[in-house]
C-alpha cells in the first residue's frame, strides 16, 4: 500500500489519492448548541466544519495511525461560539494530538465523571490529549481555526455519549471575550 500523502503546512491542506474528504453542516450539530431559537434562525445547509483526514490501515487496527486536519470556521449560534460535535474516543484509553496551523480557540476536554476544563489553542500550539477525556474544539478567533490531529487507528469515536449528555461546560462569548459557564440543566 502506498503510505505517503502530503501536506501544506501553510493551509493544513492534505493531497493525495489516499485523502478523505468530510464536511459538518450546521443542520448535522442541532444538539449540541444551548441556545435552539439562535440555531432555527441560521442556515442550517452552512459548512461549519471540514476535515481531510489519511487513514493508511483500516479503522479497528491495533497499533496504527491516523492523521486529519479540521477546519473549523468562525461564527456563532447565539452567544456559542462554533465547535465541532466532540466525543470520547471508544477505546477510552486513547489518545491523541491536537496542534494548531492558523487561528485561535479553546480545547475543551471532559472526563469521565463530567468535569470539563479549556485549555488555550493558538498558531503553534500543541495540545495532547490524554486518554477517557472527551475533546471537542472550539473556534473564539476571526478566522477559521485549522488544526491537525494524530490518534491511534483502533481508538474508534464515542459520539453517542457526547449527543445524549453534552459537555459540562459551555465556551461562550461574555463582554467580548470568550468564558467557559457551566452548562445549565435546568
Ligand atoms: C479524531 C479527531 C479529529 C475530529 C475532528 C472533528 O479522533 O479528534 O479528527 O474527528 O476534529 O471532530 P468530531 O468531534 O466531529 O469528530
Ligand atoms: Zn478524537
């Protein structure tokens, strides 16, 4: 198999015959923003996020890895700034990187007893991701916020648990700037 794809670090970009291709419309996230009359009010056919990602083994296979850059774009539903779905990796005891191409957002991380914090994501920053957290990124900046990730190939996707529970905590916009609240379940 050939194993090589390439990337331009100017843009995170990947090329080659081996790349794949998905995209999140706004429609596909309805759970996972607070405030629902802000989410009615936009289109729900905009692309909020897209990733390119290089599976080089198949899904399910010990000891391999993955590679994708997410382009997450700017915006907000209400006073929530646009995220990505987020989830717990299946096989919660994987890990994985996170760094950071071009602009600046927030990594929220969530373990497994509901306790979520941010922690900062900026141009050259590298954020590691320890096993039974829950990650989902979050774009506070102007321009989309372009990141690669590397993560093991039979580490799968919990999106489930994300859908039914959310995250804990919410990275809003609060006198201009962003803040992290504690998620009302009211
Ligand atoms: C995969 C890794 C990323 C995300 C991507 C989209 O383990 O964390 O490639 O898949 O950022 O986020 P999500 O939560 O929709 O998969
Ligand atoms: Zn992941």
């Amino acid at each position: 198999m050939n194993s090589i794809i390439h990337i331009d670090w100017n843009t995170g970009r990947l090329f080659g015959p081996q790349v794949q291709h998905s995209e999140k419309k706004l429609k596909e996230l309805a759970h996972i923003f607070h405030d629902q009359t802000a989410f009615s009010a936009l289109p729900g056919d905009d692309v909020i996020y897209r990733v390119d990602s290089f599976k080089p083994v198949t899904a399910g296979t010990e000891g391999g890895l993955f590679w994708g850059t997410t382009f997450l774009e700017p915006g907000k539903v209400g006073d929530e700034y646009f995220m990505t779905a987020g989830h717990f990796h299946h096989v919660r005891n994987r890990a994985e990187y996170y760094a950071v191409i071009e602009g600046e957002g927030a990594l929220l991380l969530m373990d497994e007893s509901g306790k979520t914090h941010a922690e900062a994501m900026q141009k050259g920053s590298i954020n590691y991701i320890p096993g039974y957290m829950a990650h989902r990124a979050v774009n506070t900046g102007n321009v989309p916020l372009v990141f690669v990730a590397s993560w093991p190939s039979d580490a799968g996707y919990d999106y489930e648990t994300i859908a039914h529970d959310g995250f804990s905590a919410l990275m809003v916009e609060r006198d201009g700037k962003p803040a992290l609240i504690e998620r009302s379940r009211a």
